[in-house]
C-alpha cells in the first residue's frame, strides 16, 4: 500500500514500481496448521493402581497425596471407578479444606471446599466452616478502610462463632478503629 501511495504522488519516484512488483509476486507463507495428536488411550491397570495408592493416602489422611493419586487415576481412565475416584477427592477436599481453615490458611481452605462443593453438597460441619472462614476474611479485607463494615462483619460472626480464631479481639479492635 505505501509503494502504491507513493506512486499516486510521484510515479517517477525511483525504484517505487519495482518495489511495487516485486511485492505484489511475493506469495505470503502459509502458517502451520497444529494436527491433534492421538488422544491417550485409557489405561485401567494404572489407574486401578494410582487409586489404590489414593486410597491408602486418604486412609492415613494425607489429603494432598490422596487428592494427587485420585486425580491422576481420572487423568488415567476417567471411566475407571468414577465413583469411587469422586468420593476420595470430595472426602479429601473437605477435609483438608477444615483442616486448612482450623490452622490459620482460610483462602486455601475456602478454595477447597469450593472444589469439594463441585463434587457434592457439603455436610453441616463444612458449611459452618465455610461460613466461618468467608466471614473472617470479609472481616479482614475491610480492616482500616471501613470501619464500619468491619465491627458489622466482626459482630454477625462473634455471634455464631466467638471462638473462632481471633474473633473477639478483632471486634474489640475493630470497635476502637471505629471510634
């Protein structure tokens, strides 16, 4: 287009026309066009065994090796023991999703019962945690920038939870930040 421009204004203009032709014979490459590969064949030995090994994890309650092997064994055969491979990883979820929002990490504990939700309804036990652990870290996320909503969020969970974590002295704190 710029050959073509610069011809419009000067068609004597030096070596434009043969820049002009040799772009108009120069025939663009065509892109490589990507060829799916074969899709894996389902193997049911190895995911026979891989959930075995999910099993015995989730047995010694290793969460993180029993969502890992039960995962892997879906990846193997996902027609393999679908409801037992599910089972494991909600059961697993949920656990480590408690255990996780009983030792401080409450966004990794959410973001498990979130996946364990995925797989199944969660008990009462896991809602309560949930509820729990979703009202801390509103709580927190207005800590120092709304005050207000702070000793809201801090109040509506020290009356169902006042136990949990730090709840009491972050609404006494709250309330001082608010005055």
């Amino acid at each position: 287009q710029r050959f073509e421009y610069v011809l419009t204004m000067d068609p004597n203009f030096p070596v434009a026309a043969a820049h002009l032709a040799e772009a108009r014979n120069v025939r663009p490459t065509p892109l490589p066009t990507a060829t799916p590969g074969p899709s894996p064949t389902p193997d049911p030995d190895i995911a026979k065994k891989l959930l075995a090994e999910a099993q015995t994890a989730f047995a010694a309650k290793d969460w993180n090796a029993a969502i890992t092997k039960a995962n892997a064994a879906r990846v193997a055969d996902p027609g393999y023991e679908p409801g037992q491979v599910n089972s494991i990883l909600f059961n697993s979820y949920r656990n480590r999703g408690i255990d996780s929002i009983k030792s401080g990490v409450l966004e990794l504990g959410l973001a498990d019962l979130d996946q364990a939700s995925k797989l199944g309804a969660l008990d009462a036990e896991a809602l309560q945690y949930q509820q729990w652990a979703n009202l801390y870290v509103s709580g927190v996320s207005y800590w120092g920038l709304n005050w207000a909503r702070t000793v809201d969020t801090f109040s509506v969970l020290y009356q169902i939870a006042p136990y949990f974590r730090d709840t009491a002295t972050r609404l006494h704190d709250a309330h001082i930040g608010y005055a």
